[in-house]
C-alpha cells in the first residue's frame, strides 16, 4: 500500500514540472484564467495540476503566412497579386487568450488595406512600386495588429499577374511604346548627324572662300604692283594697261589648261598663240619693257 501511496504522491509532483522550447512561450491558467506567461526556456516549476496547467506553448519565431489577392486597378484590370505576410508574436497571452483566430484576422487586415492602395494604381505601377505599396500598408495596419499580439515584420508584395490574354495587350502596348522611342531616338540621331555634317560643310566651305579669295587678292595685288612699276620706269599708262591686259589673258589660259583636257575658246578667233605673240611684240615696241622682262 505504502508503494501505491508513494507512486501516486510522485506522479503528483511530476505535474509541477514543465519544460518550456527554445523560441517558444507557456501559457499557464489558473482553472481556466490566465495567471501566468512563462518565456524563459528549459526544465520550469508551477503549481500542481488542477491549480496550474499548461493550456498552449505559442512559438514566437519569425513566422510567414501567404495569400493572392484578386484586385482591381485603377486602370479597370484585375489582377492576381500574391502577398506574402511575415510576422512574430510578441504578446502570447494576447494573441491566445483574446482574440479568435488571429492570424486570419490579421490576413483580413492586411488584405483590405493592400487593395486600398492597388485601387489607387494603375497596372504598371503595380510592378515598379511594389515597396512602397508595402511600406505602406505596414504603416497602415501594424498598430491595428499590435492589438492581437502580433508584429508585422514585413509586407512582400510579389509580380501582379493578369489574364493572358490582357497580358498579351499589354506586351503589344508596351513593345509599340519601345519602337516609338527608338524611332524617336533614331530621328533624333539623324538629325545630329544632318545638322553636324551641314556645320561641316559651311566651315568647309567659308574656309575654302577664304582661301580663294585670299589667293585672288594676292594676284591682284600682284599684278597692280606689276603694273606700278611700270609706270614709275616710264612706260605709258596705256602700254602699262595693255602689257597687264594680255600677261592677265595668258596666266588665265595657262591656270585654265592645268585643269586637264579642255577646250579653251577666245573671243573673236584669238588663240593662245596670238595672244603670246601679242605680248611678246608689245614688249619688243617698247625697250622698257624688254629691259623688265629681262630683270625677270
């Protein structure tokens, strides 16, 4: 008897022992009122059973709950968009103890505000601001949640998808808008390339006027020089005239055929010849001239 006795005293005591998991909380009641949260892990005392049970150990690790919401637009498409919700439990008594299936509640939450903001957005920025639509909701919902004892680490919106066949449309939408852009840039390009090769060709060519005009003004001045001499050695203003007007025709004739095959046509029947010897005579009929034409 004593044995049995003893037995059932020990099997008794063992229900003062508990153990509680690493990354996990004990919620003990007191029948049936919670009177105590035990968060430190390993081998832990209470009070015997019926006086104090272990009614649940809530894990309070980082933990995830995923969902795809089906949402409209702002630009009337409806899309499926998957969210993925990671959070922790920080107030274990809370969470069990006063609210009914809390997670879902928080799903709930989460899902209402993040069609607010997808409402308010068309489909591309569905893709580019998906941060920030997660930013958002988090600040719009967490103090809400803190009331179940749950913190919302963090919101991860993933890619919007649509029917394949508003996919399709938007693909066509989106590669017409990308042919635009290059065949705007491309004009563009060409354009610069027009308007650089003209500024080319105007410097190219102010260059050459100059160039022309500075190796006339050269000759001219030549030529006037030519004839200033003449006149101060005392040859007549008439002779002077006619010996440039026919040194001026032959240089012309000259620079003429350097050219190339060309046929050169003098007015009045004159030729080459004739003007040669018209200027070789003048020179002869005047010893002036002679005399010059040999210093040269």
């Amino acid at each position: 008897m004593f044995w049995i006795v003893s037995g059932v005293a020990l099997a008794y005591l063992t229900t003062c022992f508990f153990t509680v998991p690493q990354r996990k909380q004990a919620l003990i009641t007191f029948f049936g009122r919670h009177v105590r949260t035990e968060i430190n892990p390993g081998l832990r005392l209470k009070l015997p059973w019926p006086f104090h049970i272990v009614t649940v150990k809530i894990p309070t690790d980082l933990r995830q709950v995923a969902d795809t919401l089906d949402t409209k637009t702002r630009d009337n498409l409806f899309v499926s968009l998957p969210i993925t919700i990671q959070y922790e439990i920080v107030d274990t008594g809370r969470f069990y103890f006063d609210t009914d299936v809390p997670i879902d509640q928080m799903s709930k939450i989460v899902s209402a505000s993040v069609r607010k903001y997808t409402s308010g957005k068309d489909f591309q920025e569905l893709y580019d601001e998906r941060d920030e639509i997660s930013e958002g909701v988090i600040g719009d919902v967490k103090e809400q949640i803190l009331e179940y004892g749950i913190n919302i680490r963090r919101i991860v919106v993933d890619e919007p998808t649509a029917p394949m066949d508003v996919q399709d449309a938007y693909n066509r939408v989106r590669a017409s808008e990308r042919e635009k852009d290059a065949a705007q840039n491309e004009a563009a390009a060409d354009y610069i390339r027009r308007v650089k090769a003209a500024e080319a060709d105007k410097q190219r060519n102010i260059l050459i006027g100059e160039g022309v005009a500075g190796f006339r003004r050269s000759i001219a001045e030549g030529y006037a020089n030519i004839r200033r001499e003449l006149v101060e050695e005392g040859v007549d203003v008439s002779v002077a005239d006619r010996f440039m007007e026919e040194a001026m025709r032959l240089d012309t004739i000259r620079d003429v055929g350097d050219k190339g095959n060309m046929v050169i046509v003098l007015p009045g029947g004159a030729t080459n010849e004739g003007a040669s010897k018209a200027l070789t005579d003048l020179i002869a009929a005047n010893p002036v001239l002679e005399k010059m034409s040999g210093k040269r």
